[in-house]
C-alpha cells in the first residue's frame, strides 16, 4: 500500500482542506498521515501582511519540509502560493474550484438596504487583503478599513462581537467550514464586480518533482478544466512579479472571459482598474500593457 505524508498548516480551514484530499487518496487505495507545520502567517498575527517580510507567509515552511524530504505531499490554498515554484517542487494536481467570491459579511447593527452591498453609511470594514481593501474603497469611499487577522472561526467571532461593521471572507472557506452565519447579515459579492484572488477556491497540491510515481498517482485527483483557468489568472500575477500582497483580482468565469481589477499606485496617487477581454494569454498581455503604462491627460 502507498503510504503519503501530507503537511498542513494547522488552521481549521487548512486541516479541513488537508483531510479532504486524504479522503480522496485513501480512496484510491493510500495510506495517508497528515504532519502539521507552523508558517510564519500562523506565527505572527500582530502585524498586517504589508508589515511581513518575503513572501510565502503561508506556505514557505511547508516547502521547507517537502524539499527536505518531512513530508510527501502539500496542500495549499492555491491562491497563498508563489506562481513559481522553488526548485525541486512541482504542482501534481489541482482540485474542484468552490465558489470564487468573497462574502461580505455584515454585524445586525450595520446593514442598510437602501446602499450598495446593504453596507451602512461610514462602516469600519476589517480585512488584512490589500486586493479586498483596493475593491472595498473604489466600490464604497465613505467606509474605514481596519486590518484583521486570525483564522476564520476567530475573524468571524470578532465581528460577531461587535469589533467591526463588516468583515471579508473567501466563500469557499465559508462553505467548507460550514459556519453558522445565522448572527450575521451574508452578502456573496459577485464575482464578475468584486473580483476574486486569482485562484481563489481551488487547492494547489504540491510534490517533489523527482517523486514521478506519486505524480501518476495524484493524476486521479487533477481537475484539467480549473488548471486551464486559473493557468491565465496565476499568469497576470506572475508578470507583474506579485503575490499574496498585491491588490490584483483576476478571475477566468467559465464562459471564456478574463476579468482583472488591480490598484496601481503613481508617483501622483493611485488608481483602481478593472478590465474585460477574451479568454486567452494574449489578453494577458493586453491587460499587463494597460496596468503598467499610466494614461496620458490629453493636451488642450
């Protein structure tokens, strides 16, 4: 019998997402232990993610122990990971994709119907995600927005508490963890407005790349239709050098098209883009030429 060490991170949204795929090996005849692994995004939670320093908050430590052989197998949110991967590491397999789109989810004391997003007039809105802060301001300049750290359960529990008027989560971590949001008010942003991370819902698992039989073997698990997707979206992130950090959103929907929002900071201020074309890599660097060339005033 196959025998697979898989390393995770020990939140409860990692741990879930961990022991789904070992559901799904052992199906396939494995045997499968799961090794938690302390990251330097679970070990600091004071400080917002721009006052970290690398990359890799998330992942960096399980790579570490992959490479050194701890582990045999690692299971990301495809979203926290490098678009390249360290040397030696490979992605075996993607998985299904969860809904894409972030929720918005809102404290009894501050919903108003009459505005956008049924968001009150002036809310405090916490979320560490510089992509959700750049989408939030250009949507709703009236609100403030507070940094929020914390595994989900935790995050949800402050606004629960009253800490905030609102706070963002991924709507895949929502479901999965299936959390009673009977306290709150549940706004799922669409996807095509409020654009996702890219890669946002989908699970990166990442071997070594000489372990050529578990890559065989983790082809039962590959979902080719996500890959060609989100191949584009973690395309636009890799060409303008970015990670986790970046206020970028771009989202491949099923129907062929390429939708990008990223906050772009001049030396005379920043903007909010958003853009729409075709489903392919030459859009790719249609949108890289407009994100990166600032618009001239025309002249009088």
């Amino acid at each position: 019998m196959r025998s697979i060490r898989i390393g995770s991170r020990g939140s409860d949204l990692a741990l879930w997402q961990a022991n789904h795929v070992k559901q799904q090996l052992e199906a396939l005849g494995a045997e499968v232990s799961i090794t938690i692994i302390k990251t330097q995004g679970d070990q600091i939670q004071h400080l917002s993610f721009d006052k970290l320093e690398g990359k890799g908050f998330f992942t960096k430590e399980i790579e570490e122990a992959l490479i050194s052989n701890s582990i045999d197998l690692a299971v990301h949110s495809h979203k926290d990971l490098e678009t390249t991967s360290p040397e030696g590491l490979i992605i075996a397999a993607v998985s299904e994709r969860e809904h894409p789109a972030d929720v918005l989810l809102i404290h009894p004391r501050a919903v108003d119907t009459t505005q956008h997003w049924s968001l009150k007039q002036g809310a405090v809105v916490g979320t560490s995600s510089p992509r959700r802060k750049s989408q939030v301001v250009a949507f709703r300049d009236d609100v403030t927005i507070q940094d929020l750290r914390g595994n989900v359960p935790t995050r949800l529990q402050k606004l629960i508490d009253g800490e905030y008027d609102a706070i963002l989560l991924a709507k895949a971590g929502l479901d999965r963890l299936n959390l009673d949001l009977s306290a709150v008010h549940v706004e799922v942003l669409d996807p095509e407005e409020f654009i996702p991370a890219p890669a946002q819902g989908v699970l990166a698992l990442q071997i070594r790349e000489a372990d050529t039989d578990l890559f065989e073997f983790m082809q039962a698990l590959h979902h080719v239709d996500v890959q060609s997707c989100i191949v584009l979206e973690r395309t636009v992130l890799n060409r303008l050098q970015g990670g986790c950090q970046l206020p970028l959103g771009v989202y491949c929907p099923e129907e062929g098209r390429l939708l990008v929002s990223y906050a772009a900071a001049w030396e005379d201020g920043a903007e909010w883009f958003q853009f729409e074309g075709p489903h392919d890599l030459e859009m790719v660097d249609v949108v890289l030429d407009a994100l990166l060339t600032p618009e001239e005033e025309d002249e009088d």
